[in-house]
C-alpha cells in the first residue's frame, strides 16, 4: 500500500437513503419543495396584482434618467448630467470603499489586540480584555454617534485645523490629504513595478514548494528580491519620477488642493474600525488558544526562535480556526455599513435606497437592486475567504 496524504472518505452531498425511509423521506422533501414554491408564487401574485392596482411603473429603465442631485462625496465625477445608474455606481463605490477600509483596519488592530490579550503581562492583556467587552457591549450605533457629534463635530475650524506633519489637517469640514498627480512616464513605471511583482511572487512559490520538499528555503531568493528593486529605481529615474502629490493648503477660509474626506466617512471608518477590532480580536485569541500547547514545545526542543514558532507552527495552525469566522465578521462589517445612512454618508441606503428611491417612487426595483448589491459583496468577501480557507486547510481532497 503506497503511502500517501489521508483522506476523509468521500459522501456524495445529495444522496438518498435507501430502503423504506427513502419513499418517506422523499415525500416529505417533496411536500415542502411544493409549499415553498406555492407561498413564492403567491406573494409573487400578490406583488403583481398590487403594482397593477396602484399603477406604480415598473422597470429599470430609471436608471438612464438624469438624477439631478449632487453627492457630497464621490471618487468617480460624471458632471451635472449624471444619471440614476451613475449615482448607483457612485453609492456603490462609497460603500465598498468604506467597508475595504473598515475590514483592513480592523484586522489589523483586531490581531494587536488579540495577540495583547495572550500577552503574559497583566497589565497590556487587562487593558486589551478591557476594550474588548466595553466595546462589544455598546451599540454600533450609539458608538458611530460618539465619534460624529461627539468628537469630529466640535472640532475646530480651518484655520485651527489639527496639523500632521504639515501635509495631512483635520477639522470639522472633514480630513484634508495629499492628492496624487500621475505625470507623463507614469505608465511604464507602474509596468514594471507590476513585472517585479509578479515575479516576486512567482520566486515566493518556488520557495515554498522547495521549503515543502526539502524543509530549507532558496538560498539565493533574498538576493534576488534585493535586484527586484533595481528596475523600478531605474524606470523612475529615466521617467524623472513621474508621480507628485498636491498638498492641501489653507487659502482663505478653507482648504485648497489636495483630496478632501468628508466627516461622514472619518467617523465610519473609526466607528466600524474599532467596533469590529473587537470581534476580531477574540476570534485571533481563540485561534491561538487552539493550536496544541505540544507543537510549540516541540518546536522550542528542536531550537526554533520565538518568531520562527510563530511563523511555521502557531500562525499555520491558528489560520484553519481563525478564518471561517473572520470572514463572517468581514460580511457583518459590510452590513453595518448601511448604518452610514444616521449620519447622511453618501451609501448604497442613503443615496439609493433613500434618495432615488424618493424620486423615482419605484420601491420594487430600487429595493431589489440594494439587496442584490448587498448579496453579491458580501457573496464576493465570503468566496475569497473560502478560496483561502481551502489554502490552509489540514487535509487535502
């Protein structure tokens, strides 16, 4: 018998019991299938019969009518004939951006203050402990008002804007960046930095193929990376640097130049930054906790450094736990997002489920279509956690 990785037997998902029970079981199976598909087709009927009686108009043809109003914040400018299938992409990006900013920064303060709460001093794992339940026990909401009328409201104005390093201010009228200026040239600098990354990542495949093979990396793929930055140093060079920034800076009563971000979105990104640290920290700390005390004095028998434990035994293990339900807590961020409509940020339940809902007076279609939104990014985060889940997952099928 040829050795090999050990599999769970395979069970076909829709298999039918055999025998007596499987009539049952069908029947029952069959009963429910058709009660389902009765009740859809009634409240699909009643639907129907109500638009008909209240001569509501049906159809996305809406979308292509101009929607004559503006929207406070926007990363994509379609001029004053923008229609109601612009303001939706517009809505769209608001909200994936919000949520891509609150899922990376509450992962990464998620894990600090997970790995805190392991610490073995007292002192940093109680004041961890501490944030984690004052945190999870205070509604979202209540916390998203804190930072709005609590905190970015009763700030200052331009002219006392809180200065950071004299290229980031923030006031009252919002958060005042640099805006990047992509000049001539920038175009092949971007190739080839895509190239050298690529590339990288193809010598960081190598390497973990010929670490599983062989239990040592490649020598020679840190000297290479060194020359990885060759090529982009020297493409910058020859283009004369391509990129500048434009500094915000204070002319009269405001701010010019730069890129402006609205209060609105400061204070989601801090609310739903810090609310879902929370969560996140717990389900690193349980993570942790379930890989095997024996495995990390394994590897300190055999001479591992702390960070090599860390690196090749604690964090490989701990994924497999941690994964499945950190892509639960990325989906319930997305959801709380469509809080942002109680303080008036510009996303997909105040502008379109709100405004265009208003205008057009087609609840159907506007409805269907923020659901559907919703479904498919949510469906898109819950499909990219799996494919990573699948990477790291002890057994192989």
């Amino acid at each position: 018998m040829s050795a090999g990785i050990l599999t769970p037997p395979r069970r076909d998902r829709f298999a039918l019991p055999r025998g007596e029970r499987a009539w049952r079981a069908f029947a029952i199976q069959t009963v429910v299938l058709v009660l389902i598909v009765a009740f859809l087709a009634w409240v699909a009927a009643n639907v129907i019969s109500n638009i008909a009686r209240l001569n509501i108009n049906t159809g996305f043809s809406f979308f292509a009518r101009p929607a004559g109003f503006e929207i406070a914040q926007k990363l994509i400018d379609f001029g004053d004939g923008a229609t109601y299938f612009d303001v939706f992409l517009i809505a769209l990006i608001n909200t994936v951006v919000l949520t891509a900013i609150a899922i990376l920064f509450a992962t990464l303060l998620g894990f600090v203050i997970g790995l805190a709460r392991l610490s073995s001093n007292q002192l940093v794992a109680g004041v961890a402990a501490t944030y984690v339940e004052i945190v999870r026990n205070i509604p979202l909401l209540l916390q998203l008002f804190y930072w709005y009328f609590a905190v970015l409201r009763p700030l200052p104005g331009p002219r006392q804007s809180l200065n950071f390093f004299d290229i980031a201010f923030l006031n009252k009228r919002g958060l005042f960046l640099p805006y990047p200026i992509f000049e001539s040239g920038f175009g092949a600098l971007a190739l080839t930095i895509l190239a050298m990354l690529l590339i990288a990542l193809a010598l960081a495949w190598m390497n973990a193929r010929h670490r599983a093979r062989t239990g040592t990396g490649l020598h020679s793929v840190r000297l290479i990376a060194l020359f990885l930055f060759v090529p982009p140093l020297l493409a910058a060079w020859l283009t004369g640097f391509p990129l500048s920034w434009d500094v915000p800076a204070l002319a009269g009563f405001n701010f010019a130049g730069g890129m402006t971000v609205i209060p609105e979105f400061v204070a989601m990104a801090i609310a739903l930054s810090l609310y879902g640290a929370a969560y996140i920290a717990e389900i690193v700390r349980s993570g942790i906790r379930a890989v095997p005390v024996g495995q990390i004095d394994a590897a300190r028998a055999i001479g591992l450094r702390p960070g090599q434990i860390s690196r090749f035994v604690v964090i490989p293990q701990a994924l497999r736990v941690i994964l499945p339900p950190l892509g639960t807590q990325y989906i319930v961020l997305l959801k709380n997002s469509s809080l942002a409509a109680a303080i008036a940020y510009p996303d997909l339940m105040l502008v379109f489920a709100g405004t265009v809902l208003n205008q057009t007076g087609q609840p159907l279609e506007v409805m269907i279509v923020t659901m559907a939104s919703y479904a498919l990014i949510g469906l898109a985060i819950g499909a990219a956690i799996n494919l990573l889940n699948r990477r790291v997952q002890l057994v192989e099928r």
